[in-house]
C-alpha cells in the first residue's frame, strides 16, 4: 500500500533540488564583506510600486465576490491593447488570459495542454528552471536543445524559446523565431515564447513571437510579465496571448482549477498596462545599473556574453561557476552559478541589475 504521504512525496522527489540553498556558504561568505553584501543572485525587483498601480489596488480592494478567470472586460482589453502594441500590430486574431504570474503558467503549462508521459517538450540548453519542472509535473520528456536540427524522432508536443534570455540575455532574431514557428507547424508541436524580458532592450532590439506570425497565431503562445516591467513580482501579474484556440482550452481548465488572479490585482494590472511612463523610468534605472556593472566586470577582467537584453549580465573568467561565485563572494558580492540553469552553462555567472543604485554602486566600487 502506499500512503498518501508517500505518494505526495514521490511528486516532490521527481523535482530538481531547490538550487538556492546551495547558494547559502557564499552567502554568508559575502555578507562578511565590512561593506555589506551585493545580493546580484536572485532577479527580485527592489524599486517601489509605482502609485498609479498601488492606487487602483487600493482602490478596488474591496472585492468580496470571485473575480473572472478569463479576468475583467476591461483587463482584457488593456491586456489586447498592450499585445497589440508591443508584439502584433494590427492583428486582432490572438486571444488573452491573465495568469498568478508567470512562473505558475510555466510549471503546468505542459500538463494544463494535456502534455504527459511519451511526450517531449523542447527547452533551451540554458534556462529558468522552471520550464523543466513544469515537464516534470507532467510526466513527460525534457529535451535541451538551442537548434531544430539537433532534435531526433522523438515526439515532440511543446517548444520553450525565452527571448532575452534568462540567464544569458541572448536576443533570437525574428528569423530564427519564424523558423520554430514553422518546425512546431509542420509537427503539430506548440511554440512557446517566454518574453517576460521583452521590454527591456539594450544592444539588441528583442522582438514577439507573435510579431513575425503575420496575423495567424496557430500553434503559437507568448508568455509575460508585470513583474520585471512593473516591479509587480509581489502582485503576481501575467499573461498569455496567441493562438485563441489553445488560450480558450487553457481558460476552460484554469476555470475548473481556480488559477484566478485576484480582483484587486486585475485593477492593478490594468493601471500598469495603460502607463508605460513608469515602465520607461524603470527601464531607465536598470540601463544605468547595467552600464556600471558591465564597465566593473570588464574592468576585473571578466568576459562578458551576450546580455544584449534583459535583466542580466551573463559573465565568465573562464573557470567552473561555482569558483566564479566563491571569488566574488570574498568581494561581499552574491551571483548566480550557471550550472543552475543547465549544465552548459556551468562556466558562467549570472548577474542581477536589481539592486539599488546604492548597492550596484558599492558592488562597482569593489574591482
Ligand atoms: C524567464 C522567466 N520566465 C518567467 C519568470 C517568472 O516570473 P513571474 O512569475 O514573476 O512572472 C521568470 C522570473 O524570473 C523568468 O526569468
């Protein structure tokens, strides 16, 4: 017989350890630094909620009836508005959901589209982790792989693309986006783009999935965010768009499933879609932020790799990650080692721009 304890644990043991923890020597090794420590690990924003969207929280905080699934007409149409305007020009055909956020629609993306055992979902080599947990969850197949043509026979259902990447900051040109489009066609395959990074533009000028689908959004979903944008991680504030058919099958199953983002949190996320002038002051922040950083790790000696886009700086001296965070670490500085995002990326350092321009500015002065 096995207990429902044990059948509870058999789900968790499948999943990757939670790598964070492995962080904690260097930790406490940069926290030693007299100056305090340069906490570049995890990309949580640190700037304030803009007013205009504490206002309308505030504001629409007396919610006692459930909220939509499907969320309000209004946040709809902000959601419509704002894909129109940054990825689909022209094109009413995509359909919209709002999402707890993203990191729950990347865990069970591939189970809530009925993805299971014998299947195979494509990620990139290096990545949010989350992308194979959520395979994971559904019992099916994880294949790294940055290029079709290094796929086999396998039966592949879904393929993860993540442009500006996490953690690498590389961009995909619309040509490369237009040829997944068509593999993930021609195999009956779903392309997911995560572009929660999307507005956050450097030497490169990332573009959406949806941009270079001409109007026709079969097979086809981008994914993003609020939090990065909007300092919104706190809020939980996302959305999917893309081929209405699959956003239709997705809000018929989180209906049944209660994914529902809060009301307060709807009225949020309309007042955040309709400003972009505190997305351009965020952006802003995080362009001076990068110039500092980029100007130090060059200065010490750091090579530094794509990160033409994003919120990271993906950098290497050429040795194992992990010596990589050990030797910053005795500059009280605290970075993420590839290896957590894949074993190629096991020779380089993840670098938050989300500190404040205090911290980023002590962390500058350390080289
Ligand atoms: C590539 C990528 N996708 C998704 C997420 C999830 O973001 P959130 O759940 O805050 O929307 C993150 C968070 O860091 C990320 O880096």
């Amino acid at each position: 017989m096995v207990s429902a304890a044990g059948a509870r644990r058999a789900l968790a043991a499948g999943l990757p350890d939670f790598p964070w923890d492995r962080l904690e020597p260097a930790k406490a090794a940069a926290a030693r630094h007299p100056d305090g420590i340069v906490d570049l690990s995890i990309g949580t924003p640190v700037d304030p909620v803009p007013d205009v969207i504490r206002a309308a929280l505030a504001e629409a905080s007396n919610a006692p009836g459930y909220p939509l699934t499907a969320g309000t007409v209004r946040l709809r149409e902000a959601i419509r508005d704002w894909v129109d305007r940054w990825c689909a020009p022209g094109s009413a055909a995509f359909g919209v959901l709002p999402t707890i956020g993203s990191k729950e629609l990347v865990a069970w993306l591939p189970t809530l589209l009925g993805i299971g055992p014998g299947d195979t979902v494509v990620i990139p080599s290096v990545c949010y982790p989350t992308y194979e947990v959520g395979v994971q969850l559904a019992g099916a197949e994880v294949v790294r792989a940055d290029s079709l043509t290094a796929l086999g026979p396998a039966r592949v259902r879904m393929i993860w693309i993540n442009s500006p990447s996490n953690p690498t900051g590389r961009v995909l040109p619309p040509a490369h986006l237009r040829k997944v489009v068509e593999w993930a066609r021609e195999r009956g395959a779903i392309v997911v783009s995560d572009e929660c990074y999307l507005t956050l533009p450097w030497e490169a000028s990332p573009v959406s999935i949806l941009s270079v689908c001409d109007g026709v959004f079969d097979n086809v979903l981008a994914v993003h965010s609020l939090s990065k944008r909007s300092n919104l991680a706190g809020y939980r504030a996302g959305y999917i768009s893309g081929d209405p058919a699959l956003v239709d099958e997705l809000l018929a199953v989180r209906k049944h499933a209660g994914m529902i983002v809060p009301g307060p949190v709807q009225a949020a996320m309309i007042a955040a879609l309709g400003d972009e002038t505190h997305a351009d002051e965020q952006r802003e922040r995080y362009a001076r932020r990068r110039v500092l950083l980029r100007e130090a790790f060059l200065r010490a000696g750091f090579s530094i790799e794509h990160s033409e886009a994003g919120l990271y700086l993906w950098v290497t001296r050429g040795e194992d990650s992990w010596a990589t965070v050990d030797w910053l670490a005795e500059r009280g500085i605290l970075t993420a080692p590839g290896a957590f995002y894949g074993p190629a990326g096991e020779r380089h350092v993840r670098v938050g721009l989300t500190a404040t321009d205090e911290r980023v500015a002590a962390a500058a002065a350390r080289f």
